[in-house]
C-alpha cells in the first residue's frame, strides 16, 4: 500500500449511485484495463518474456484476441474506446495537444458523444476510473477547466492524472477534480497508486445496491522509465541477451501457443535498428537497461491486476465481473530524453524512452509502431475474462474474429442492459459503431464488417481478410501511390503487396475509405508534426480567458506578493477577465508577468490589441521580446492604466527573425489591482 493517501475517502461507495433493479444480481460488474504504449507481444501469454502472471491467469481462465484494434495512438484510441464512437466522431480526431478550429479534431470531448460511464450510470451501475484521462485539452487541463474531465463525463470516482504523461515519483494526481501531490518520503510510485486505489473502489463499493463498472487506465509503461529497483533488478540478465535474439524468441512462442501458424513469417528488424552484436559494450548495457525498466513497469501493473483480482475474489465478485485488458497503441519507438539527469536508471529525475531499437521488439512479429496503421501500430491484445459468461470450453481460446476498440461500448452496453441514448443532456448523440463481442463468449461470430484509420495520415481499412493501409511519416504529405494491400488470413505480418495483383480491390477499398473518411470529416487529412500543430495553435490566443490561465504563463519572483485569478463579476469582455493583485512589488520591478509565447517567422507582421482598466491611476509595461534574448525587443511600452477600461493596440510590428517571442504583461511594476481582457492576436505576412 502506498503511504500517505487517505484511501478511505476515495474509496466509498458512489454516494449518488441509482439503484439496481430486480436484474442486477444478474448484470455482471464490468472492468476495463486499459496498458498505455505496450507492444503487442510484451506479456506473456502473447510471447513475451515479462513476468505477467496476472494478466495470464486471465487468459488461461478466459479467451484471447489473436486480432483486436486500437486507435494507433493514446487519444484517439481512449476517445474510440469510451465513447464507442470512431475518434474524429468524438472530437479526438489528433491529441490534446491542440484545437486544430475542426470539430473533428478539437481535442477534447464533445457534446454529441456519451462515454460508457454515463451510459452505465444512467442503468444503474456504480462507475469509477483510476489512471490516465487523457480526453481533454492540454490547455483547457493547464486552466483547471474540468468540464470533460471523468467526473463530469460519468464517473463518480476519479483518482488518477488527466493529462498525457507523468512522472511516476512525483507528480499532481486528482481525486476526483481536487489536484494533490504524491507524497515527498519516498514511498510514492504511480502505477501501484493507480492499483491501490482500484482495489479500495472495488473492497468498499456495494454490490447488493448495485453493479460496478470500473476503468482502469494504468499510465504504465509509457514513457518515462521509471521503476522501482528491485522490479528492474529482475530483468537486466534477461536482456541482455538484445533484441536480435529475443525477437526470435518470442516468435517461436507465439506459433508453439498458437498466436501465428507455422506459415507465418517474422518481420525483418528495423532499418533503423542496429545489429545488437555491432553495438559497444557499453550501448549494450545503456539499452539492457532501457528495457529492464520498461520491462519493470509492466510487471508493477501486473503485480497491481494481481491485487484487483485478490479484492474482487475476497468480494465473491470475480465470477461476475466481466475484465477486458488491452493497450492503447502499439509499441511506442518515439525519442525522450529530456530530464535532468541522462543516466538510465529509472530514477525520478530521469526522463527517458526505450526507443524505435526495443519497440521493435515489443511489435513482434509486426512492423511499425505507435502513430501508423500497420499492424504494429494498431494491433493490441484484449483479453476477456469472464466466468459466469464464458464458455469453459473456450478457456484459453483463441478468438480469430478481428474486433476494434468501438466493440467495448457495445459489449458494456449489451451485458449492462442498457440503453444507449439518441439524445443526452439535451444534445443528439452519434449512433455506436461498433458491435458487441457477446456472440465470440459462446464461440460465435460477430460479423464485424468494415473498419477504418486515419491518423496523421496514416490510413488503413479492414474488410474481411483483406486490409488496406498505407504509412505517412509527420510532415510528409499523404502519398496515394505508397497504398499497400495485403491478406491478412495468409500474410498476417504484412510482409506481401497485393496492390499490383489486385488493383480493383485496391481501388475499391480506397474509395470506400475515402466516403468514409468524409463522412467523419477526416478530409482534407492534417500530416504535419506534433510540434508545427502546436505552434500553429500557439498563435491562437486564449485571450478572453475562456480556458482561465490555459497556455498563459504567470511568473512572479518570490520576493513579491502577486495574485493571477480569473474575475467572472468584474469582468471586461465576455465572462471572464484576468485579474491581477500587486500586493507587494518585492524588491525587483517587473517581479510579476502574465506570459504568452509563440513561433515567429521573419517578415511575419503582428497585430496585437487588449483591454486594460486598474483600481487607481498606476501603469504596466507591455512589451515583446524575444524568449532566449529578452533584450530584443519589438514592442515596449509604459501602458497607463485609470478606473476605466482602455483599449490598446499595435500595429504592423515587423518580425526581424525567426524564433520564439513572448507577449509580457510586466505588472511588478505597478500598485494595486489591474484587469486585462480582449486580447487580440492577428498574424500576416
């Protein structure tokens, strides 16, 4: 147990929970566990060599997927996953990270899409979530606006973090929408957090009042690599075997169990991935421990699973509780090392990524990775255990049918009895897309028919045995004559183009993709880099302070007494305006700033305007600078301020080079209280 968290509080029985009808001793409790950035073949009872006991003994005692889709990445799968719904549908098209002015990717949840725990609380189950959000603007989670976070979208408890990656030592986690800090002493690691408090949610919840559907969204093991010693110490001889050798491994278990045929061929390693016998003794075991943490990571989530089903068992609840186990994209070959420290030793001041070079690995026998559609992108494991409703014959099974992340929503829908809605809290709701995965617990078919992508891009579609598919690297334009066509049933690594062979099947595919992809606005498809998203987004100014302090930066020197809130009664311009106290100017002027940075170009003009008014006659300083040298400066100005509100403006400032500038509000200076609002940001060339 970890210290220092008051697991009584968050542990109660949801205090507004309907009550079940005479059919809920029959309705099962459902469990959704969700893996963040875990390769297909990473656990054990998919070829892996991580200690995952746990995760299969709900194999053995439940069935597999041999082929079930996520969303390529963290948003769009968990957007896909709790609302049933393709993620463009729900507003998730991309990420959090931006508002690209296209309801399709707006980067959050929208109104016209219900998420399972709404639906289930409306049926009479009782709803928790622990773990990872991740479903709610980056800027919108930074100004605290929590409107889409899990307790206003169906979850009566919440204990978790909402954004998309965290320190496992020290991080800000929310009990329900209340933020706290893990623990100072030492005893704080988040994924047995994240367990900890599941098993409080499912010991203490009341089962005769009503059913329980908990999400269990674990941030492990995503980046960065931070494990706890003695779960690391487990695996350093074990990897240092490399990849070369261990890629042939778990590929030889996956056909012994049953996972691929004998016909099945192995992916070549990576291009970009060297011989492991070519690297130097010390890379060697620089990349033995990369793993060894990753490997650590998954084997604390194991260790937390193993608790959850020790509580549900002591509950006499694991008969009836239906658990669904999956990861969220494929292996994650993304770059990190960004922390104070470059050692890779899974400590809390590290920040580090295990790299293209062991996600090759984690993707066995598939290629590609988090992000693209080939099915190292896109493959995950989903396990389903469920006794009551399973048929023991089909304990440790595998299921060929291939299903996709829409399928949870109907499956939940279905077992709940529940109805889900064509309308809620007044607004319509887009249909389910998906179907239930009921018919494969009794050795039936779903008949699933089409599925698509489209991320980054990225596009695939499954119809049958067929799929198309087609990579698109970030900042790369979409390229129709790079389109692949395989048959999964005897190629299932992806290894063998049809698309010359079979160019009407090609053709008609693709133009199904497209209306499709029309259909859900995906068109024209958006390829540029996470960071050219975000800097377009940068230069649209939060500026009537909707999002509150959402991507503005508020600096004051400790030595000063300065106040940032949000006025919703004294405001200047819609319904909310910045306000800020200078109770004490400290020693140095311009202690206080209100920040706002963006890219720039040379030869760009800026236009900037705002809304001014302050208790007494007092001034500000407005300037803009250059971020890395202050010094340079475009505008800067003493802005008088009385009582009344004042408009500001300047015109045609000319960009002299390229780089990062910041809009400052220097309000040290000044006394008393000052209001900003209206701030305007208009950018040509």
């Amino acid at each position: 147990m970890i210290k220092n968290i008051n697991w009584s509080l968050i542990g109660l029985s949801c205090v507004s929970c309907v009550s079940a009808s005479d059919k809920a001793t029959e309705r099962p409790n459902i469990i959704v566990i969700l893996a963040d950035d875990m390769g297909y073949s990473d656990i054990g009872c998919y070829g892996g060599e991580i200690e995952t006991p746990n995760i299969d003994r709900l194999a053995k005692n439940g069935i597999r997927y041999r082929q079930f889709y996520n969303g390529a990445r963290s948003c769009p799968t968990r957007a896909a996953l709790m609302t049933g719904l393709y993620a463009h549908q729900a507003g998730m098209g991309w990420m959090a990270a931006a508002d690209m002015q296209r309801p399709a990717y707006q980067g959050y949840l929208n109104n016209q899409c219900v998420t399972i725990a709404e639906v289930l609380k409306e049926a009479g189950y009782g709803t928790y979530m622990n773990g990872k959000w991740h479903l709610n603007s980056d800027r919108k989670n930074q100004g605290g606006i929590s409107d889409n976070w899990p307790a206003e979208r169906g979850f009566e408890r919440f204990f978790g973090i909402v954004a998309g990656a965290s320190n496992y030592f020290n991080t800000t986690y929310y009990n329900n929408n209340e933020p706290q800090h893990s623990p100072e002493d030492g005893n704080f690691y988040l994924t047995h957090a994240l367990s900890d408090s599941a098993v409080a949610f499912v010991s203490r919840h009341d089962y005769a009042k009503a059913p329980l559907f908990m999400y269990l969204a674990y941030n492990a093991p995503h980046w960065p690599l931070h494990a706890l010693q003695k779960d690391i110490d487990k695996y350093v001889e074990r990897y240092k075997a490399g990849w070369d050798k261990l890629r042939v491994e778990r590929f030889e278990r996956q056909k012994e169990m049953g996972l691929f045929g004998k016909d099945v061929e192995l992916t070549p390693r990576d291009e970009a991935v060297e011989a492991w016998d070519s690297l130097t003794p010390e890379k060697q075991h620089e990349f033995t421990m990369r793993m060894a943490i990753y490997a650590a990571q998954i084997d604390a989530m194991d260790q937390g699973i193993g608790k959850l089903i020790a509580g549900l068992e002591a509950k006499g609840q694991l008969d009836n509780t239906v658990i669904m186990f999956l990861s969220d994209n494929g292996a994650c070959a993304e770059f990190n090392s960004s922390g104070k420290r470059k050692a890779v030793d899974g400590k809390a001041d590290t920040y580090e990524s295990y790299r293209i070079n062991w996600a090759n690995l984690s993707s066995t026998p598939y290629r590609e990775y988090k992000h693209f559609t080939y099915e190292g992108g896109i493959a995950t494991p989903l396990i389903v255990h469920y006794p009551n409703g399973i048929n023991k014959k089909l304990n440790n099974s595998w299921i060929d049918e291939y299903g996709h992340l829409t399928d949870i929503m109907a499956t939940c829908v279905e077992l709940a009895q529940a109805n889900y809605p064509a309308t809620y809290k007044g607004n319509a709701i887009v249909p389910m897309q998906g179907v239930s995965l009921i018919p494969n617990f009794s050795g039936k078919n779903t008949n699933r028919t089409t599925t698509f992508w489209e991320h980054e891009g990225n596009i695939a579609m499954r119809d049958g045995k067929w799929k198309l598919v087609c990579k698109t690297s970030e900042g790369d334009p979409f390229d129709e004559s790079t389109i692949c066509l395989y048959d999964m049933e005897k190629d299932p690594t992806e290894l063998t183009d049809l698309s010359e062979k079979y160019p009407e099947r090609k053709q008609q595919m693709y133009d199904a993709w497209k209306q499709w992809a029309e259909s859900i606005d995906a068109l024209p498809m958006d390829t540029r880099n996470y960071g050219e998203r975000q800097r377009a987004y940068k230069r649209i100014i939060n500026g009537e302070f909707d999002d509150n302090f959402g991507d503005w930066n508020t600096v004051c020197n400790p030595e000063a007494k300065v106040s940032f809130t949000i006025d919703t009664e004294n405001v200047i311009s819609g319904q909310k305006t910045a306000k800020i106290n200078v109770i004490e100017k400290g020693p140095r002027p311009a202690a206080a700033q209100l920040k706002w940075t963006l890219n720039l170009q040379k030869g760009e003009k800026l236009n900037i305007g705002f809304s001014a008014k302050a208790d007494r006659s007092t001034g500000m300083i407005f300037r803009i600078e250059k971020v890395n040298d202050p010094q340079k400066k475009s505008v800067d100005k003493v802005i008088p301020l009385t009582a009344d509100v004042k408009e500001f403006a300047f015109n045609d400032i000319s960009i002299e080079e390229n780089g990062n500038y910041q809009l400052v509000f220097y309000v040290g200076t000044m006394d008393g209280t000052c209001w900003i609002d209206k701030v305007q940001l208009s950018i040509t060339n």
